[in-house]
C-alpha cells in the first residue's frame, strides 16, 4: 500500500554465484515511510526475503504485502504466489481480492 507519492523504485538482480540468485530494491510507501528488502533464491531451492529486518522463508510464500501504518510501524501479508510474470502477477494480484482476510488486511483503518 502507498499513498500515490511519486518516487523511483530501483530494483536490483544480480547472479555472481550462479546458481544462487540475489535481489533487492526499496520503496518509499509515503513521507514516512520506506520499505528496504534483500532477496535469495538458492541452488536447492530454499528462499528468503528480509524486508526492513524481518525474515521470510519465502517457501511458505512467494507473495509479501506491506501496509506501512498511520504510527509509522510497517504490517505484512505473506502469500503463497507460483513464480510468475508481471502480467500474470496483476491478474494474481486481483484474484487475491476475494480472500476475506486479504481484505481486512487491506481496509485496516491503520493503513496509511
């Protein structure tokens, strides 16, 4: 979730040690807000994402919602999401809109 400031995004993939894979990228959500994350995808297939210092084991999903929150503390969502294209992942993104606890999580009066 952001509040529709204008800002860049700049995502970064890189593989010096094929086959494991590392990215990482930030995003500024509002004024106060501002979400960092690191990446890895590994050669046995374990994966994990830090996002602004929490750890995710991205097998038990693929997919992190961030809601930055009026105080300035950050809530997430985790999913799981197959792999998928950009394309694919807006229409998967959309699907998710009938999930009722996706969308609780998405009106919280909390959010920014």
């Amino acid at each position: 979730i952001a509040d529709g400031r204008e800002n860049e995004n700049p995502v970064s993939a890189i593989s010096r040690n094929h086959p494991h894979y590392l990215s990482q990228g930030s995003i500024n959500t509002s004024t106060r807000s501002r979400v960092d994350w690191v990446a890895v995808q590994l050669a046995d297939q374990n994966a994990y994402a830090i996002v602004n210092s929490r750890l995710f084991d991205l097998r038990a999903g693929r997919l992190i919602l961030v809601a930055p929150q009026k105080d300035g503390s950050i809530r997430f969502y985790q999913t799981d999401a197959p792999p998928m294209n950009l394309e694919e992942q807006k229409e998967y993104i959309g699907n998710l809109s009938h999930q009722q606890k996706l969308i609780d999580f998405l009106n919280n009066e909390n959010n920014i």
